[in-house]
C-alpha cells in the first residue's frame, strides 16, 4: 500500500520535466493518475506506460491550455475516462503544473508573449481549480507549482516571475476559501530545474550549469524528482496541516 492508495490525481503537463517526475512519484504511491498533456502525445503515452510498469493506474488527458475552451476541454476527457481506472468518479489531488517562461527583460517583452504566460500559467490554473472544485472532494489536495522567481529578482523573466506571483496569491487566498472542506492549497517553488524549458540555455553549456548549480546552497541544479517528492509530501496524509504555503524548493538558491 502506498501513501496515496485509493486517491485520485490530475497533474497538468505530467507528460514531460516536473510533471512527470510528480504524476510517476503519486502513481507509485498508488494514485489513480491522469496525465495531462498538451502537444506531447507520445511522452505522455510514455508517462502513462512506466507508471503501469510500475504497477500502477493511469491515463492520459489531452487539452492545449491558454486557449478558448481549455478547461472544458481538459475535464470533459478526464470525466470519459475516469471510471474506466478508478471505482468512483471525483479527484482528490489536483496538481497545477503546466507553464511556460517566455525570456526577455521588461523592455523586450511583447503584449503576445505576456499573454500567453498569463493565459497558461494564471488564467489556465484559475479556472481548471474553479470548475474541478465539484470533482475534488472534502479533505482532497491543491498543489500549484510556482517558481523561486518570486522570491529572487531575475530580470530576464519578468513577466514569468509576474505570473506566478498571481499563482501564489491564489494559492493563500484558495486555501481560506476551501479550509472548511478539509481541502489544502499550497504552492512548491522550484530553482532551476534540468527540464526542457531550461534547455537551450542550460543543456550542454558547462559554464552555465556551473554558474546555475552555484546559485543553489547545495551546489548542482535540480532535477524533476527533488519537486516532486516535495508534492508528493504535500499530497499525503502527512501533509494534512499545511495550507496557504508556499514551499521553496530552490536547493537553497540565493540563500
Ligand atoms: P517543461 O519540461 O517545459 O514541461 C512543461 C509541461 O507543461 C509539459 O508537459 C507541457 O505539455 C505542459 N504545457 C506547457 N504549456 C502548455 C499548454 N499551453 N497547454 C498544455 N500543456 C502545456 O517544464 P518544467 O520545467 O517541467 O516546468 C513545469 C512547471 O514548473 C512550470 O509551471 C514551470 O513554470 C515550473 N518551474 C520550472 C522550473 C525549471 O527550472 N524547470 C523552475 C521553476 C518553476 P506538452 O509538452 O504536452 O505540450
């Protein structure tokens, strides 16, 4: 029996990075896990795979988030196929993963580009939470992944920092709104993570994963499964008594 045995979870952009590493750690824990994707078929088939392997239990849901209809989108194909993998429709932990980084400083940064992160990373969550509310049931779990970006100034993404800035106001003010049901909200802010989102910049470059892995307290850069354990934490019963928080998981960055 793992932790989460009997829960379901939604992780949006479980197909790739951070996600994954958090759909296949609750599918290990037992969740019934529904992997959200939204261009990456084959990496999410994938996702699914190694958590059946694993002997676990989960799907993929496909909807591009940020645009007309995502949401609806999204829960329309988890409610077709939740009952074919679980004994009950409903979710207990929801997982706001999905996100962009458009680069750019405040002078180059375009009204397209803003957009955009704000449509997928605050717009997307905002409205994914506001019509799962009467899925999730009473006692179930809120995880919305931030970034350290809003506690350290880096001027090269300023509009990301802006938005997840938002995220983690939700995050308190949701946790108010929902502690009545036993439900907690929190937020888990990573540092720089070897995903694909850092790889033009990171990947291959020595200099820059060492100048990277020395921002960190403890010398290296992240890797996907140091979040996840951290949500998997939260997801747990064990993590019954945090909500409204945000937790820095950063490796120390910037200390
Ligand atoms: P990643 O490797 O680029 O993966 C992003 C995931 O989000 C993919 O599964 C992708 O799905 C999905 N996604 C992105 N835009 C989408 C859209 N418009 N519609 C549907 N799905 C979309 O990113 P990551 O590094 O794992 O980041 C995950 C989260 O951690 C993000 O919220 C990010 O801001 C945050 N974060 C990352 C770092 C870091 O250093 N990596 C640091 C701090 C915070 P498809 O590929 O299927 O389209």
């Amino acid at each position: 029996m793992g932790t989460l045995t009997g829960r379901t979870a939604l992780v949006t952009g479980g197909s790739r990075g951070i996600g994954r590493a958090i759909a296949e750690r609750l599918g290990r824990e037992g969740a019934v896990v529904a992997v959200h994707y939204g261009r990456a078929a084959d990496a999410a088939d994938e996702v699914v795979a190694a958590i059946r392997a694993g002997g676990g239990s989960a799907f993929a849901v496909h909807a591009e988030l940020g645009v007309s209809g995502d949401v609806e989108t999204l829960w329309e194909g988890y409610d077709r196929q939740i009952l074919e993998h679980a004994d009950r429709a409903g979710l207990d932990i929801l997982v706001n993963n999905a996100g962009i980084t458009p680069r750019g400083e405040i002078e180059e940064t375009t009204a397209e580009s803003f957009d955009e992160a704000v449509a997928v990373n605050m717009r997307a969550p905002f409205f994914l939470t506001q019509q799962g509310l009467k899925r999730l049931r009473d006692g179930g779990r809120i995880v919305n992944i931030s970034s350290g970006a809003t506690r350290i100034a880096l001027t090269d993404i300023i509009a990301y920092a802006m938005t997840k800035g938002a995220v983690e106001a939700f995050t308190l003010t949701l946790a108010k709104a929902l502690g009545g049901r036993g439900i907690t909200v929190n937020s888990v802010a990573p540092g720089i993570v070897d995903t694909d989102i850092n790889a033009s910049w990171l990947r291959g470059n020595e200099a820059a994963e060492r100048s990277a892995a020395a921002l960190s307290a403890l010398g290296r850069v992240g890797r996907p499964e140091d979040v996840a354990d951290v949500v998997a934490f939260l997801a747990s019963d064990d993590g019954r008594w945090v909500t409204g928080q945000v937790v820095d998981a950063t490796g120390g960055s910037q200390l």
